[in-house]
C-alpha cells in the first residue's frame, strides 16, 4: 500500500492498531497520548512490554539447548524446534545458525537420514552465489527432502505382520470320492468291516 506523500512508518503506525487484540490492545489503549511518535519508538515500547530481555535471554537459551526427545519423530522435532523460533521472532540467530542447531540436536539416525537426503536434495549454486547461502539453501532442502521422505513413509500402508491363514486342504476319501476323510466317511461310520476295508485300500494306494 502506497499513499503519495505519505511516508511508510506513518502507515504502518496507523494501521499496527488494527492488528492488535487482547493485552496488546489493552497495552496500547494505556499509553500516554503522544508517547509514541514514531515507528521506531513503537517497535522499542512493544518489545520492552512483551519481550523483556529476560524473557528474550530465556527463549534464546531453549533454542540454543534444543535436543530432540527420546520418543520424538523427526517432523514433531522439526515442528516444536519452529515453534521456539516462532516464540521469540527476535531471537537474532542467523537462518544457516538455526538450521545447524537443528541438525546437531538430532539423533544419530535421522542425522543419517539426514545426510542421505542431502545427497537427494543437492542443489546446483552459481560460483557468484556467496558460500554461505549455499549452506542455507543445502540445509533447507536436506530438511525438506527429509520431511517429505518420512510423510511418504508413514502414509504408506502397514504391511500387516500376521500371517494370512492356510486352508487346510482336505484328502479325498477313497471310498465314495467326496473331500473328507476315511474315518469322517458316513458310508463307513460305525462298520468295523468297511473301516478294514477302507485301511486295507488306503495302504495299497501308497504301496503303489
């Protein structure tokens, strides 16, 4: 948004009212008239109200010690490590900063993980482009190829680890044909003499 004449810090002062809600608006609504006459004096009072040093100094500590949890997926990592960036949008760590906290505090296995996605997620640079973008745009594609592979992997369907039953393949009874057994023949059940029968044919089948 562009006004002729107008500069942009007079804009954004106007309109950073209407972004606000809650204790930040209650916060504004306490100031004394004419307190804040610039942008900048604006941006100083704000951080000072709801980002003390100490509190910066505490969030800065949480993302410099951040370590990925025993029980912890790469992407939930990966998600609470961005919320901590998130919590303190001041914080001052460079983006090449962030991305090296992050893969030191992996486990050893999604470290390696990590790597082969590197191999994956090359991406070609310019001799002009500095060294140090080069490093930020390796790291975040490493981190974006990673995150895809392990969405792909846990949206790919379980192989089930119980064997499919075996159907049991019945013997076909040698006296009237059908697939039961001898003994379970109601031709021959309760005969002595058609059960010998039955034995009697059954050997010399195997004998032959």
């Amino acid at each position: 948004m562009r006004v002729p004449n107008v500069p942009t810090s007079s804009i954004k002062l106007m309109l950073f009212p209407l972004s606000l809600e809650g204790a930040a608006w209650i916060w504004l609504e306490k100031e004394a008239p004419r307190s804040i006459l610039t942008w900048d004096d604006l941006v100083s009072k704000f951080i000072n109200q709801f980002f003390p040093p100490s509190k910066t100094t505490n969030l800065r500590n949480e993302i410099t010690r951040f370590q990925q949890r025993f029980d912890e997926s790469f992407y939930e990592a990966w998600e609470r490590f961005n919320d901590l960036l998130r919590a303190s949008p001041h914080h001052g760590f460079s983006e090449l900063h962030q991305l090296d906290t992050f893969y030191n505090a992996l486990n050893v296995n999604d470290q390696d993980s990590l790597n082969s996605a590197a191999v994956l997620a090359k991406v070609s640079t310019s001799s002009s482009t500095p060294a140090i973008s080069s490093e930020v745009s390796e790291l975040k594609d490493m981190v974006r190829a990673l995150l895809l592979d392990k969405k792909n992997q846990s949206s790919a369907p379980a192989l089930s680890s119980t064997p499919a039953p075996v159907k049991t393949i019945e013997p076909n009874c040698v006296t009237c044909g059908v697939t039961h057994s001898y003994q379970n023949c109601p031709v021959t059940s309760r005969n002595v003499y058609r059960d010998n029968i039955q034995e009697y044919v059954s050997q010399a089948v195997a004998v032959n």
